[in-house]
C-alpha cells in the first residue's frame, strides 16, 4: 500500500512539472542569435617578475602600453601604434627597456556573445608571444558567422641609451620665485635617436618640459621647446647666466659647470636654459644624473 502511495505521488509530480514547464514555454518570443563579429578595441600589455615578493615568490606585475589602432571594418584589419609609459612603481628603467614585440600581450574588446581565437601561429588572446608580424584572429559570433580580421603591430620607438631615471640639483633663477633644486628625480624620456624629452626645472607638473639633443661627436647639448610645451620658446645661456631683464648671478656652487654638455662617463646633463616670462628670465641651472 505505501508503496502504491509513493508511485502515485511521484506520478503526480511528474505530471505538475511538465504542464508547468509547457506553461513557462508558452507565448515566449524567439530572438535571433546576435550576428556581430567584430573587434572593438585592442589592449597591450607587458607583464614581468616584480620586486615583489608572495611565499617567496616574486609577484608579477601589469603594465599596460598605450595603445593607439585604426579599425578599418571594411577590409577587416586592424593597425595598432604603441607607446611605452615612463618607469614607474615596479616598472624601473632596467625593466621597461626589455619592453619589445616580442613579449608583450594582447586581447581585445569583441562583440556581444562573440567568441575570438587566434590563427596561423598569432599569440592567444591573453597569452605573451611575438607582435612583430601580422597576426590573425577568428571572431565568430554567437549565430556561428566567422570573420578573420587582421591585426597589424608597428615597430615600438626606440629608447635610446640617454633614457631613464635622473636626479637633478641646481636653481631656478626667477624674478619674483627663485629657488633651490635639491634632489630632484626625474624621467628622462625619448624622443628620437640622441634626443630625450626632461622637464624644465621643477615646472614638470605645469607642462614646461625641453627637448635635449646631444652631439655625438662633441657631447654638446641643444635645447628646444618640447612639443606642446608651456612657456616656448626656451633659450640656452651657455656662456653665463643673463645680465639683464634681470640680471642674475650664480647662487650654488655647480653653476660654472653649466654649459649645455653631457658627460657621457658620469651620465649627466650639464645645462643653463629659460623663457622669458611677463617680469624677465626664467632659467634653470641643473646637472642632471643618471641614478
């Protein structure tokens, strides 16, 4: 008899559960799969061993690179120019200059329920590999559609042996605002083969920065205004500091050594530029070192 009652209500619940099942079904509209297979945007990183430690073990950490792409729809390519941040944090000037395309990483934005995977030997989406030839990659959207677009890498500006971390000490000659600079840490940046981008004294944060292009030959040092700069354009005192508008003397003990030269032995910027501001000069005297 129990055995009769335990058939029954599970019969009984066998039978609820399809007519409930038949009622959510019921009067549902069907939606086509999406059909988009595209790529929306491309990101670069480069991932290393920071100094970090967990359990031992170094910590790895993220980069990312600045990216700037062209999506062309049309024929299904894509081409991509990157830049490199400054060192910073875990990223030293030691680390990022082993940045190169063959180690860095990419994956991307895709369409709504898409799926991507790479062909023809490309890196996997999110796995390191070598970004200096053409790489291919298959999105196939949710209806089953395939697209192979085409992603196109170009070759990362050089970073020449001038670029890296410096200290500056001098003084900034100002008619109203003079000051000490004391230990100042810098980023030197690249900006073409023997020409590095440093901010103008202490007015970094303000957009002031000066383009130092060096000699070879000679280690001489010529100073222009960074494209885009504030306060261009800039002049270099070689000889001495100005005598007039206003006049200015030397106020610490390096000023002498500051005749627009490099010394390539000790890694050091010696440099004497400014603006002419609304009241007179503006001029920074530094020597500025590698660390």
């Amino acid at each position: 008899m129990k055995n009769k009652i335990n058939l029954i209500l599970t019969l009984g619940l066998l039978i609820i559960t399809t007519l409930f099942s038949s009622c959510l079904k019921e009067g549902l509209p069907n939606y086509p799969l999406f059909g988009d297979n595209k790529i929306t945007n491309v990101y670069v990183e480069y991932r290393y061993n920071s100094s970090q430690q967990h359990g031992g073990q170094p910590v790895v950490a993220y980069q990312k690179l600045i990216v700037s792409q062209v999506i062309d729809s049309a024929s299904s390519t894509i081409k991509v120019t990157l830049a490199v941040p400054a060192a910073n944090g875990t990223l030293t000037s030691a680390e990022r200059a082993k940045i190169s395309l063959n180690n860095l990483v990419m994956y991307f934005d895709i369409s709504t329920a898409a799926t991507i995977t790479a062909a023809g030997g490309t890196p996997k989406p999110g796995d390191a590999g070598d970004l200096s030839k053409s790489l291919s990659y298959v999105v196939t959207a949710a209806n089953g559609k395939k697209r192979t677009w085409t992603v196109n890498v170009a070759p990362l500006p050089v970073i020449n042996k001038y670029e890296g971390t410096y200290t500056s000490n001098g003084y900034f000659y100002h008619p109203s605002s003079p000051r000490e600079i004391t230990n100042l840490v810098k980023s030197v940046l690249t900006s073409g083969p023997n020409s590095v981008i440093v901010d103008l004294g202490d007015l970094g944060s303000s957009g002031y920065q000066a383009e130092f292009t060096i000699d070879q030959a000679t280690n001489k040092v010529t100073i222009t205004t960074a494209p885009g700069a504030s306060g261009g354009p800039y002049t270099m005192f070689t000889s001495g500091l100005p005598a007039t508008n206003p006049g200015y003397t030397p106020q610490w003990a390096g000023s002498s050594s500051c005749n627009n030269t490099y010394d390539p032995v000790t890694k050091t910027f010696f440099v004497r530029y400014g603006y002419l501001g609304g009241t007179g000069w503006r001029v920074t005297e530094e020597a500025i070192k590698m660390n």
